[in-house]
C-alpha cells in the first residue's frame, strides 16, 4: 500500500507537499494506485491524475470510520535536551499506536522551545510508514504544573526513578480504553513533582531494574501497550 495524506471530505485532496514528493522525489506516473488519508479514520483508494503541476485522486473507492486502536495510549513525557531522542521517541511510539503524546515541562525540563510542527510531521510520516489511518494528536508544549489538573488519577501512572517510594510493577497495571502515563526529563522528576502527583492520587510505576532514559522509557510504555493490544 502506498500511503500518503492529505483530505478526504468534502472531496479527496493530495497534501501540497505529498504531491512534491510524489512527483519530485518518488517520480511516480498518472495512473498509479495509491492510498490517501486524512488521519482521522478515512481512506480513499484511486488513481494518480497529473494536470500539469498538479496532482489529484481518480477515486475508486473511499472507507469511512476504520477502527481505533483497542487502547487510547496518552505519553506525557519531558522534551530531552537532544531533540533528536525525542523525535525518535515520537517516531517509535507513532509505530507502536500511542494514540497521544504530550510535551511537558518540568522542573528539570532543560529544552524550552520546540518545533511542534515539525513534530507533527514527523508523527505524520511515522503513520503513513505505519498504516496508521489514525494519527497520533501531538499537543504543545505544557507546564507541568497546568498539564496535572487535566488528569484523571484512575487512568493515570507515572514512570520515576525514586527507589524510596512506592512504585508498582508495570505487569500489575491492566490497561483499560484510557490510560495516561508520565515520563519525567533527564533527571527525573522533582521530589516536589513526585510529592505532587502523589498528592493527586497518582500511582508510581517501575519500569524495571535498569535505569531508562528519557526516550526509552517513553518507548518501553508504547511497545508494552502494543503488546497487550495482541
């Protein structure tokens, strides 16, 4: 299947920059076969038609409404100092069916500024690499303190690195539709963080014996949902 984004209601529209790449880069021929999405459970299936620099769909036939992932997995996780571990997180956690990523900041939060669009496309890809007809949401960039007040503490876990207070084993967690899950920065969290979201009645989870950074614990979290989704 070769994926691409772009509209499907009210009428079937290629991206403007899917069109580029299709055109520019893939050197693909009026007349082949793709697939375009618009991200939201819609597919539409047809022909390429070129009209000089511009490119649309000869439908064939369109899905409305495909299913959702079995579990709406929500990472909250600090942005790391190294853009880069976070848009490979994004990426990993994209192909593993987080439903939501949230950029928090923290205490400890080194990056302050991000490229939310460039994330979002980023995400985009990772989807249509995928096959994903349902794209992740990426939400900007947030404090932490404003991000709990959001949260339900029934849904939600947090992912810390403080062996002196409780934490519960990841297997013991049985994920239902929803479910929320915060990973800290390089550093972790504050003990004012932790003391706070202890506060909210959010339980603390281990994530194994070895200490993870940042990145792979976002994407330890993403890989052990998408098993229990199996």
């Amino acid at each position: 299947m070769k994926l691409f984004y772009g509209e499907i209601f009210p009428e079937v529209k290629i991206n403007d920059e899917e069109q580029t790449h299709i055109s520019k880069v893939l050197r693909m021929r009026d007349g082949e076969e793709i697939f375009v999405t618009d991200g939201k459970g819609n597919l539409a299936k047809g022909n390429l038609a070129f009209e000089g620099k511009k490119i649309s769909l000869d439908t064939s036939d369109i899905r409305e409404n495909l299913p959702k992932f079995s579990t709406y997995l929500h990472i909250a996780i600090a942005p790391t100092k190294n853009i880069d571990r976070i848009e490979f997180f994004l990426e990993k956690a994209t192909e593993m069916a987080v439903s939501e990523v949230s950029l928090i900041q923290t205490e400890k939060t080194e990056r302050k500024n991000l490229n939310i669009d460039k994330l979002r496309k980023q995400s985009i890809a990772a989807s249509k690499q995928s096959l994903r007809f349902h794209f992740p949401v990426v939400n900007d960039l947030v404090r932490f303190s404003d991000f709990i007040k959001t949260l339900d503490p029934k849904t939600t876990f947090v992912a810390h690195c403080n062996e002196n207070l409780e934490r519960i084993d990841l297997h013991e967690i049985n994920p239902g539709k929803n479910i929320t899950f915060l990973i800290g920065p390089e550093g972790d969290f504050s003990d004012k963080e932790i003391q706070l979201l202890a506060e909210c009645g959010i339980r603390a989870v281990s994530l194994g014996n070895q200490r993870l950074r940042t990145e792979t614990a976002g994407v330890f979290v993403a890989a052990w949902n998408y098993f229990k989704m199996m």
